[in-house]
C-alpha cells in the first residue's frame, strides 16, 4: 500500500506516512506530462548550442546535481552558483539559493531557459526556432496531445515549463537506508557507525544539524499538499561559508536588506554523499570538510551568521560516524531508476 | 602495561554500560518524596496516555504516560497540595547528551492548565529507538519541538523555596 496513489491521475508511489507534494491548479500531474517533461529534460534541443540540456548540469547519477563548483552554461558562461540537486524539489517552498519570492517550477523553469545574466540553455532570442524544432520531432508529435489533450496550440513555452516543472515535481527520494531502518522497521538497513551519526546529528549539545536540516526532508522550510504558510516560510541561514561579495550575497541581492547578506536556503542533505561539491559556491570539497566547517562554528566571522551555529568538539570517529550518517541518505534506487533517466540514450 | 591496558579496558566497558543504561531507564530525582528509576516495564503498568503529532506532513502516534502521572508516583504536590512555595517548583528534564530544558510544575499539573506532556516510550506502536532514545517527552502544545526533549534519561524536581 502506498500513500498518494494515483491522486490527481498520478501515482506518487510513496511509502506510508509520507505526505504528497503540492500540485498547482494550473498544472495538474499526469504520467503523459511527466514522460514529456523527461524527453525535454535530456533533449539537446533546449540549448542555443545544441549541446547542453537541463540533465547536463542535473545529473541523475549525481542527484541531479553536476558534481562542479559553478554550473557551466550553454555559452561556456560559468553560474556564480553550484547546481542545485533536483531531488524533492516538489516539497521546497522557494527555488534556488536565495529568492523567497520564486516559489512556482513553471516560473523558474524559464529562468535556465531564458535567462541571459547568465546564460544558462540561452533561448531567449531563439524562441520561435526553438519551438519549431520541438513540432518537428516525431516523439513529440505523440508526446505532446497526450501530455496536453485539451489544447489546441500545444508547442508553447508555458506547456514546455509545464512539463519540465511536472517531471522535477515527480523525481522524489524517500527509499534511503536511513528510512528503511527509520520508517520501515529494518534494524539492519544502516550501520553501526551511522545510528551513532544519526545521534550526534540530532544531538543539540553536539552536531545539532537537524536544527537546520529537519524533519523527513532533512531540509529547511517545506511545501506539501495541505501544508501551511508558516511551515512554508523562512529557512534562509548565513552560515559563515564566505566573504559574501556581489553576485554571492544571498537574499540581499533580491531585499538588500544588509541583514540578509549571506542568507541562504537550507537545501535537503537527502542524497548529500553524491552531490560534492558543497555550499552555494562549491567551496567545501568533500562532506568531512563541511562537517569541520560548522564544528568550528562556520569559519568566516560575519555579523549576519545564524547564532544556531556554535563551536563543537568531534573526535575522528565522531566524523567518520557522522559521514557515515550522511551516507545512509543515499537512496541508490533514484540515481538509477529509468523513470528519471535519459530517454534519448 | 598490561594492568594499565586492562584498567582502560575495564572503564571503557563500564562506560558502555553506563550509557546503555542511561538509555534504558530514566531517573526521577531531586526534591521528590519518593524518588524512581523507570524503566519501560514500570511505564507499561501505569496509566497509559497517546498524543499525535504531525512533522513537516508526517503523523506520529506517540504512546507513554503523562509526565504529571510519573510526578505524582514520586511524590511531587499536585492538584491542591500545589500552592504557597511549591509553586516556585519546577522539573528539569535531561537528554543523554546533556541537553536541558525546563518546566515550572504548575505547567504540568492538570488542575492547572489542560496541557498535553507525555513520557513516550513508542512510536507508531514500536519501541522508541536510535535519536529518539528508549524515553523522550512529546510536547505537542509547544509551537517549537525545542523541550520535546529526544533521548531523555533524567528527571530533576527542584523547589526554589524551601
């Protein structure tokens, strides 16, 4: 028995208890959509060169993530950014780094597409050609009515964000060996080692991680179907990680507010072991490196850093406990499964 | 050597069934009449109390005895015996780790206020276990879980006013 099962024409396969992720009105969840919104996902089309698309920097393998500092765009363009993995993105309240105010897929699914500081695919210019090319194409010539069976102009932006935004919505991890041994009654399902991380994660006095990262989602603020507008707000920290200068200062750049210089959303550590490099700038290497970051407090002094953050003492196991925890989030199922695969291979 | 190695060896194992037994049970001490060492069977034979609780969507039903009925056992006033000093009580609950919160034991007593405060010991119907610890208090009245004190192993009475 699963949860969500078929709610909205779409089965959500997820295990008891978790909740369903919300659905806007104007884009309700169908497989045809989603298997469309797939095809578009890897389609080498949806790039000015031809060469990139959005599983070029979201790779499946990598958590949807691209395993760089800062994502390369379609003109060699570098993001001040790291990727940011793709995984329960259904459930985050706001999307990116740092912008509250881009709480819809459909509407951030333009900002890759379009979006010319940086450039990421770079259409913007190439509209019509881009959407003559989708009419073109045999697969879409099926794929396209099916997704979208009421509509007469199928070939259209919106219904391309639509889809996209519907196969990011669908690509859910909930299967790690951490909910095997946490939700599914297996004792056995993670070590030793990572039940004593579980500990010194949830330990206020200690790790303290979940104070950030809590919750099933191991996340910040959080969206699901009936979900509220205080469970949806906040989650955007300054965690010491850098100077915070221009393009890299957080909210500021959208409030500039100096308060919010450095505050950054709190992403899931779902699948975290496979999607280094960390942070907003891709400057800690390796998990043991984030983990000696906040033991330390967050390494760079600024006014604006959360006062959750505080000094820590780990011995050597301790970590290895710990990354040993973060391990068990790995839900090795996603990062293989066909139906978040390349269809064009 | 050797007897400085078997010493270290003895204290780590004592160490390691200290902790195990710091899990195990839960100590109610302090300026109590009576004071406890808890273990889930003592709370399976008391008065049995559930809360639920809902987490990021997610429900839990939480099982154990309210913390009022576990005072009650160790002699704390309650009810009309909570009046003139002992209102200047309160219950310092301890997490493994050392983590500390408090409550004043007006805030406990259901002659008080209709507040909701239970010792658990299950989950869903399972034993609690790993970050939870084998005890936990579930306050599902407060807004932050913050004093839904995981992995809690003791239970101190203070009264500020002798």
């Amino acid at each position: 028995m699963t949860a969500g099962l078929c709610a909205g024409g779409f089965d959500w396969n997820l295990p008891p208890g978790f909740p369903r992720p919300p659905i806007p009105a104007d884009n309700p969840m169908s497989a045809a959509k989603v298997d469309l919104g797939r095809f578009l996902f890897y389609d080498k089309r949806m790039s000015v060169s031809g060469q990139e698309s959005c599983g070029s920097c979201h790779r499946q393998e990598l958590a949807f993530t691209d395993g760089r500092a800062h994502a390369e765009g379609a003109t060699g363009q570098l993001h001040p950014r790291s990727a940011l993995s793709l995984v329960n993105v259904a459930y985050a309240p706001s999307l990116t780094w740092a912008n509250p105010r881009l709480t819809s897929l459909e509407e951030q699914m333009l900002v890759p597409m379009l979006g010319e500081d940086p450039v990421e695919l770079g259409l913007k210019g190439h509209e019509s050609e881009f959407l003559k090319s989708l009419r073109a194409g045999p697969a879409y010539q099926k794929l396209f009515p099916q997704a979208f069976p009421d509509e007469h102009d199928l070939y259209t932006l919106s219904n391309v964000a639509k889809a996209i935004a519907a196969f990011e919505r669908s690509i859910v991890s909930v299967r790690s060996p951490y909910d095997r041994y946490r939700w599914g009654g297996d004792s056995s399902a993670i070590s030793d080692a990572a039940k004593r991380g579980e500990i010194i994660f949830s330990s206020s006095e200690r790790g303290g991680c979940f104070q950030c990262h809590g919750g099933w989602n191991f996340s910040g603020a959080i969206r699901f179907a009936g979900s509220s507008a205080d469970q949806q707000r906040g989650g955007f920290f300054n965690t010491g990680v850098s100077a915070y200068t221009a393009p890299n200062r957080g909210l500021f750049e959208l409030t500039h507010k100096p308060e919010d210089i450095g505050k950054f959303r709190v992403p899931t550590l779902r699948n975290i072991a496979v999607t280094a490099p960390y942070m907003h700038d891709g400057s800690l290497r390796t998990l043991e490196e984030v983990i000696d970051h906040y033991a330390a407090g967050g390494r760079m002094d600024d006014p604006n850093k959360t006062r959750i953050l505080h000094p820590f003492r780990l011995t050597d196991s301790d970590r290895r406990d710990l990354v040993e925890f973060l391990k068990s989030l790995t839900d090795e199922q996603l990062l293989h499964d066909p139906r978040w695969s390349d269809p064009w291979r | 050597m050797y007897t400085r190695r078997f010493l270290a060896l003895g204290l780590l194992a004592a160490a390691v069934v200290w902790a195990q037994d710091a899990q195990l049970s839960i100590q109610v001490s302090g300026d109590v009449k009576q004071p406890l060492t808890l273990t889930a069977d003592d709370l399976a034979k008391m008065p049995r109390a559930m809360v639920r609780t809902m987490n990021n969507g997610m429900e839990t039903v939480y099982e154990g005895v309210w913390l009022h009925e576990v005072l009650k056992r160790a002699g704390v006033p309650q009810g009309s015996e909570l009046r003139g000093k002992a209102l200047a009580g309160y219950l310092l609950a301890e997490a493994q780790d050392g983590y500390q919160v408090v409550f004043s034991l007006a805030e406990l007593d259901p002659a008080f206020i209709d507040n909701e405060i239970l010792l658990a010991d299950t989950a869903n119907g399972k034993p609690l276990f790993g970050a939870q610890g084998r005890f936990r208090l579930v306050v599902p009245k407060d807004k932050p879980g913050a004093r839904s004190v995981r992995m809690l192993t003791r239970i101190d009475v203070v009264q500020l006013r002798k």
